[in-house]
C-alpha cells in the first residue's frame, strides 16, 4: 500500500490495530490458563471479551471509512507476544509468573495505547468524527486494562511475589 497522505497512514495503521487486536484474542487464553491468580485470570476473560467487542468496532470503523475489515501482520504485538511466550515457558514460582504475566499484559496495553492515541489523532485531523468518536472509546478502554492491571499487581500479586 502506497501511503501519500494522512488517510492512507490511517488506513495503513487501523490495519496494524486489526491485526494486533486479532493476535491478542489468541494469546489471552494461553495467558488465561498460566495465571494463579482468580482475579488476574478474572481481569484476562474480561479482556478478552472486552478485544472481541474493540475488533468488532474496527470493523465499524472500516466501514465508516470505506474500507474492507482487514489486518496487516502487526510485528509489534507479533514480538511482544511471543516473549510473553517465552516468559510463560520458563520455570516460576506460581506469584512470580503471574508479575511476569501482568508485565507481559501491560506491554501489550501500552503498545495498543499508543497505537490508538495515533489514529484517534490522524482521524480527529481528518474531521472523522464518528471514528473518533469509535476509537476513543478503545483507547479508553486499553487505559482502563492497564490501571486495573497496575492495581492487581501493587495490591497482591506483586506482594505474593516479593516473598
């Protein structure tokens, strides 16, 4: 794809989202499975049903903008989840892998924080109010996920982990 204006790069970056969105609905569940923690394996299947709902908003935003609902391979989150992967093999104390787990889930909401802080400005730039008014409610969201993340963690699981 040729980008010779802000609504190409737009377009090109809400694909990169997609796709990103799309490989986080596969890791969630492995993450799901590795937590010891009722309330981080509870605050992980709200986030997954929370990133089904945010691919089903891009793909209204695709719509609004005239394009077809699909992704480009996101090599960010492709590498950020795959050290997650790697975190998940290696052999912790159950407290201790469950930091890791939100260290791991908190790169990806950051990432995915920048990533929506950008498109919600190019589209404000381009006078796209209604997909403004879609993505913002994401980028909301992505905050959200990674106060309650910071919670868990300086509440409980990082205290279980220090002993």
């Amino acid at each position: 794809m040729k980008l010779n204006n802000l609504k190409d790069l737009l377009i090109h970056e809400l694909k990169d989202i997609y796709n990103a969105e799309q490989q986080i609905t596969k890791a969630l569940p492995k993450m799901i499975k590795a937590t010891s923690s009722d309330k981080l394996k509870m605050a992980f299947e709200d986030h997954l049903n929370v990133t089904e709902k945010q691919i089903e908003r891009l793909e209204k935003v695709f719509d609004l903008i005239g394009e077809k609902a699909k992704g480009e391979k996101c090599k960010a989150m492709e590498g950020i989840i795959k050290e997650a992967d790697s975190m998940m093999s290696e052999k912790a104390d159950a407290s201790v892998m469950d930091a890791a787990l939100i260290a791991s889930a908190q790169r990806v909401e950051h990432y995915e924080i920048a990533a929506y802080g950008t498109v919600c400005t190019y589209a404000k730039q381009l006078g796209m109010d209604d997909v403004v008014k879609l993505l913002v409610e994401t980028l909301n969201e992505e905050k959200q996920t990674d106060e309650q993340l910071t919670m868990i963690a300086e509440k409980s699981i990082n205290l279980k982990a220090e002993k």
